[in-house]
C-alpha cells in the first residue's frame, strides 16, 4: 500500500465537538490511484453531466436569482445545491464542508484544540456520539457513545449537515454547551451541561501489573501514537513484561498507517494486517513485516471503539490469535476519501470498504469480542439534574440513575426502578453520613455532587473494572500453562 500526497481518507466520519477531527490518515491504494485519478479528469463513459442536466440546474438557479421574493445569496444556494447532492447518497460519512469549515478541519490535523472532545456521525438525519474521547469533558460530563444530540443551548439541530451541527457545538475553553439528548434505549430526552475545555493530547498511557502482565492504553490514533506506543511497549519489555493487555475502549479511531505500525510488530511477516476494497471487488491488503511477540495479547473493546481500533482489534483476533475481550464495536467499515474543489472546499465521499484480515467486513456490525463482558450499570449512569432535588415520592430517570449510582458506591436502595422509596431515602441519609453531609435524605445540589464523585472514584477503581479483570484472568491462565 502506497501513502501519497494530500487524498486524506477517514475511517470515521470527521467531526469532533471541539475543533479535531482524529480519524484520518494519508492514503492512496496504489491499485485504485491510476482509476480514481481518471475518473477525477472526467475519464469514464458513464461520467458526467449532459447538456439537459446542466440546463435544468442552471435554470433552476436563473430563477432562484431572478424571482425568489426575498434576497439570496449565491454561496448559500450553491453549497445548498452540492448538499442536497450529497444527502441523496443516504450516507452519512459523505459529507462537504464549505470554505470556513474546511479551513477549521484543516487547522485540526496540526493544532491542539478547546472543545468538549466527542466524535460524532450522523445516523438517521440526527447527530449520534460515535464516541467521547477519554479524559475530555464531554466523558466528565457523561456523554456516551450511541447518544443523540438534539439541540444545542436551545436550539435544534434538525435539517444542519454534520459539519453545521459540529460549527454549532464547538465554542472556547471555559463556556457552556448544554446539549438535548436523548440515550439509547430511552424515549425521553434529557439535559447535559458540558463545559468546553482543552482535550487531552496524550494518546498513549501504560503500567505495570501483577505477575508481569503489562498494559497499554491507547485514546486515539494520532501523529505520534505510534512512536508513544513503541516507547510504551519497548519499556514494558524491559521490565521483563510476560503478557499485554491493549486498551482501545472508547478509542474512536486515527490515522492508518498508525495503526499499522502500531499492529504490524505482533503479526508474523506475510500476514494481512487490513484490506480495501472498492467498489468493483477489488481487493488490495497490507501485509505484514513484522516477526510477531512470543507472549500473549488481549485486546478490549466497547461501543465506543471504532475505525482504526477495530482495525487493530481485528488484526489481533485473526492475524495475531489474541483474545479480544469486552463489547461489540462500534462497526464502521467505510472509507472516505477527501477531495479538494479549488476554492478551499472539500468532499469527503465514501469511496471504499476497509476489511479484516480473513475478509470480514464489520461495518453495523463491528467486532464481535471472543469473551463478552458488560460493565456494571454504573458505568453508565447519567450526572444529576443539579436544579432540582430528589426527594422520596419522586420518580423518573433521575431517581433511576441515582439508585443505580448509590448501589455503584456500595449501599442498598433496594431498587433500580426510579421509583424514590423509604429504602432508597435510608440509603442516601447513609450515604450523606459518609460524605459529612447533612442527613436529609433528599439529594440536592451538594449531595448529588458528592455522589458523582464517588461513582467517578468507584468506575476508575481497576478492581471494578470487570473487563480488565477478565483480561487479566484469561492472561494468567494463559501464562500458567
């Protein structure tokens, strides 16, 4: 596989809360160049626009220009053409970005950024969180992957393109975006209040743990990923690493040929790490030259692992025969290719497929893990609604996320269901002991802070961790053999 120039093709659709767009990479297959660049000059019979076609769309703007009642604005309707052009392909990693945001995606790729840090797709015409970054304040703040957003400060973002709806979340370090959303599996729209911050340039963190066994944790795949990843591994070993644990949840992807460096030293030479394939079947991998690790590796994964995270976590599976372990993935297995328009506009247009090793396309379908683990409900739990206070007799979703929280903190509500009962009073007077609060067995402001504390302080203790603790377990069986 050959990496040229400028043709940037994402793995995920590109748009982050804040100003980054992370999952990219410079890439040309060299088997499709010669096609698409023919293509790109016109070449091809069935290519391009007939004389009644471009009668009809001129004429069409002859109108809009002539008689429309009130003013228009010329880049407004032709930006509005090439859009409706766009959506009719129903894909939503096809996508055009004018001038202004092009620029602002372009500045991206090179510059650190303020935002709440969430990438995002557009699934169904609605804005759909393909993952928070980890660390950021949208995490913080408990955006999750697979939510919907549905307005921003107010105002909906019904009938935006993906990069209008990003232009609309994005704002400086410190201000507020209060986001409508509405989670998976639920009806009823909720209100998180997120507050824009610096998002964490730091993609690569690892320790060691008990009996050898050595951890990487991988955020996202960016410029020096790969070169963090090698220092990361390289002192693992030193210290006389027996196992490795790789970490890609909540990793929504990066650069290509990152990910392969980062994958290629564990897979034997010969071996297929990726393929494409476009439109015609053609097929073209990238083969190893790596010599592969002489001890084992788990991977884990979860909702929010897309694109190049499944990319490694499907060269593990089936080129390297380490376990993957946790949630299914995201499923993302398209790939876009950018191309510039001359006038500092860009489309971003799903051109190819990216496939596993053995051939397996998970696109809406993502990696299925060798060993299935769920995180406890905690995990999951929504912050408070701090303008209000929970008190017995109350019910709603609320009510539900704090029992699920008091029960995360190790205390009894006696339920899950939302309901505020006796039980569920007696376990939050328990928990305001702890904490040296007052005893009122109501939660406001104060107390539902204290209570997110402790849940945050619980979801980060590793022993809580049931998908790390099953890596470890299958490792040390692995190792006691």
């Amino acid at each position: 596989m050959v990496f040229k120039g400028r043709t940037v093709i994402a793995f995920v659709l590109l748009a982050m809360f804040a100003s980054s767009i992370l999952t990219l990479t410079i890439v040309e297959p060299s088997m499709f160049a010669d096609k698409r660049n023919a293509s790109a000059q016109g070449g091809g019979s069935d290519s391009g626009l007939s004389s009644k076609d471009l009668n009809k769309i001129t004429r069409t703007y002859s109108l809009i220009e002539s008689k429309y009642l009130e003013p228009t604005d010329h880049d407004k309707i032709i930006n509005g053409a090439i859009n409706g052009m766009i959506s009719s392909l129903g894909d939503p990693f096809t996508t055009y970005m004018d001038e202004k945001e092009a620029s602002q995606f372009e500045e991206s790729l090179s510059s650190s950024f303020q935002g709440i840090g969430a990438e995002v797709s557009m699934v169904d015409g609605r804005v759909t969180v393909v993952s928070p970054i980890k660390g950021s304040p949208a995490e913080k703040a408990g955006i999750r992957a697979n939510d919907t957003i549905l307005s921003i400060n107010g105002e909906k973002l019904d009938g935006l393109t993906l990069s209008q709806a990003v232009m609309k979340i994005r704002g400086p370090r410190g201000t507020q975006a209060k986001l409508g959303i509405v989670r998976q599996g639920s009806s009823d729209p909720m209100d998180i209040i997120v507050v824009r911050g610096d998002i964490p340039q730091e993609t690569v963190y690892s320790e060691m743990m008990d009996n050898g066994i050595g951890k990487i944790e991988i955020r996202q795949f960016s410029e020096n990923t790969a070169t963090r990843f090698a220092q990361e591994l390289k002192s693992l070993e030193s210290q006389n690493m027996r196992a490795l644990i790789i970490d890609v949840r909540d990793d929504p992807g990066g650069i290509l040929p990152v990910v392969v460096s980062i994958v290629e030293p564990f897979v034997p030479k010969g071996k297929p790490i990726v393929q494409i394939e476009d439109r015609d079947g053609k097929r073209e991998p990238t083969n190893s030259k790596g010599e592969g690790k002489g001890y084992p590796v788990t991977v884990l994964i979860n909702k929010g692992s897309a694109s190049a995270s499944e990319i490694l976590a499907g060269a593990f599976k089936e080129a390297v025969g380490g376990k993957v372990i946790g949630e299914t993935s995201f499923g993302k297995g398209t790939v876009q290719v950018t191309t510039e328009m001359g006038d500092g506009s860009n489309i971003k247009m799903t051109e190819y497929k990216w496939l596993t090793p053995d051939g397996n396309w998970i696109h809406k379908k993502g990696i299925t893990p060798d060993i299935v683990v769920e995180q406890p409900d905690y995990f999951k739990a929504v912050p408070l609604d701090k303008t209000k206070t929970l008190k017995s007799d109350m019910a709603g979703e609320d009510v539900k996320d704090l029992q699920i929280m008091l029960k995360g903190v190790g205390l009894q509500p006696g339920r899950e269901d939302g309901y505020f009962d006796d039980k569920t009073t007696l376990a939050v007077k328990s928990f305001q002991r702890l904490q040296n609060l007052e005893m009122t067995g109501q939660v406001d402001s104060a107390t539902a802070t204290k209570l997110e504390d402790a849940t945050i302080a619980a979801i980060k203790d590793p022993k809580n961790d049931l998908q790390l603790q099953a890596a470890i377990r299958y490792l040390q069986g692995a190792l006691n053999k």
